[in-house]
C-alpha cells in the first residue's frame, strides 16, 4: 500500500473566503465545513467588507470568537476591505473588492492553488482533492442558483454553468486583424452563454470543458491569477451590465487559453436565509 503524503509535500492551497455581513446566516457552516476540509498544506483567509459601523464591528468580532473556539490544523486569517457608503450600495463592487484583496495577498505568498469558496457555499469534506484530480488550470463544481421569478419557470433552481455559443477557434484565419480584435473583445464582453441544461442529458456526464459558471467552489492554479482577475465586463471594467464577474472571469480565462473544467458531479452547496440549501 502507498503512504499518504506528508502535508508538507502536497501543493500548498490558500483558501479565501470573501464574505460581510450579509453572510451572517452561512458563518456557522461555513467554519464548520472548514474544520473537516481534508488538505494538509493549506491556510485560510477570510476577506469580510465592513462600512466601519457596529455591525460590521459586531460581525468580525462574532466570526473572530467563533474560530478562535477550535483548535485549527492550518493557519487562518481575517482581513478587512472598507467600504464607503457608495461602494457598498453600488452593484458588484463589494465582491470585487473583496476578491481583489484576497488575489492580492495570495500572489505575495506562495501557495499553489487559489480555492475560492463563497461566503455561503460550504465545501465537501474531499473538495480541494477533487477537483485538483482533473489537473485544470481552474476546475470548479455546480452551483445551483436560488429561486428567483421567472416568468417560464416559476421558483426553478438552475445549475449555474454555461457552455458558449461560439469560440474564437471558430473565427478564420483569413480574418482582417482588426476585425479579429473587436471579436476577441466581444467574446469577452457580450458573448452569448448557453445554460448547460438545454443539453437533456448533462446530467449523465462527469465533467465538461471550457464552460463559465458560478465559482462558489473553485480551485485556480497560480498561473491564472498571475495573468487574470476579478473585474467586471466593459471596456473598464466598470460596466453592470452582460454578466458577472465570475462569468468574466472564466470568460478571460478561457480566451487566454487556459484550460477550465466543470465536475458535474460535485453538487456545491448554496445556503439560503431561511436554512435552505440548493
């Protein structure tokens, strides 16, 4: 029988949770999932927003406490991004921030792989070593939107996963040069996604390749957060409109050339307000 490997021989992976207030409801699962995430060499960061009020003062004092209460088998850590009114109210902005501070503190570090896990999509038990298994440059599972109105599917829950409609390995090689560019930035910005459950049988297959999705557990390798962030789409990177900033980020990602792959198999917690989890 082969050994397990020491922790210390194992990629290093930085964890980053980014989460505020408005996660109250996930924290207690949250830490506990983390407690039983299975990966030796790891550390944990969480990135909370806080508009410097009580309650953002109340919540880290809470999340403090409560992780200070276990005996941890990885260093972990809370970092703060301060808000003002306007950024706090303004669409995406909080997200951003909080991603783009822990991208930051991961690249002045050394670890491996980033695990991004959504202040409400608690981990598997197996996560980090199942999704590195696939040996992408980002690998991620399904997350399952909540309910929300919809005048087709009242109250339906849909996987958050995307194929595109079109690649730019599709576009001739003959093209004008300049044309070829105002392409690339349309996939980029205004591509068109198509949900992965058009496609009747998703549900039988493992894993699919060069897809977008929803990133609430996501492990990225080094190489892509050295060559790609968190911004939103627009010629700034400013803009509230086509998608999100996670589809943005795979839609980069994917352009670059890097390789993604979805585990259609690992079902990604989505807690709800109300004890819900989809």
């Amino acid at each position: 029988m082969s050994e397990e490997p020491k922790p210390e021989d194992l990629p290093r992976v930085f964890i980053g949770v980014p989460t505020g207030v408005g996660k109250d409801y996930a924290m207690p699962f949250m830490i506990a999932a983390l407690q039983a995430l299975e990966w030796g060499n790891a550390e944990i960061h969480w990135a909370v927003t806080t508009k410097g009020d009580s309650v953002g003062d109340n919540y880290l004092n809470k999340l403090q406490t409560v992780m200070d209460a276990f005996t941890w088998r990885c260093p972990w850590y809370i970092h703060t991004t301060l808000l003002t009114k306007e950024e706090a109210e303004t669409p995406y902005q909080p997200i951003i921030r909080n991603r783009r501070l822990l991208r930051g503190l991961f690249l002045d570090g050394d670890c491996d792989y980033f695990f991004m896990v959504g202040g409400d999509n608690p981990p598997w038990r197996r996560a980090i070593k199942r999704l590195m298994k696939w040996d992408a440059d980002v690998a991620f599972g399904v997350s399952y939107q909540r309910p929300k109105r919809d005048r087709y599917h009242p109250g339906a829950v849909y996987p958050m996963v995307w194929h595109y409609a079109w690649n730019m390995d599709e576009v001739p090689d003959d093209i004008e040069p300049e044309l070829w560019d105002e392409l690339w930035l349309t996939a980029l910005n205004v591509t068109l996604f198509l949900p992965i459950y058009i496609d009747p049988n998703w549900k039988r297959k493992k894993r699919v390749w060069r897809v977008a999705g929803g990133d609430g557990n996501c492990l990225i390798k080094r190489r892509v957060l050295e060559n790609v962030g968190w911004t939103l789409p627009g010629k700034w990177g400013s803009s509230y409109g086509y998608h999100s900033e996670d589809l943005h980020f795979f839609n980069k990602a994917n352009l670059l050339g890097f390789t993604t792959v979805c585990d259609l198999k690992y079902h990604v917690p989505h807690l709800h307000t109300d004890g819900s989890i989809y």
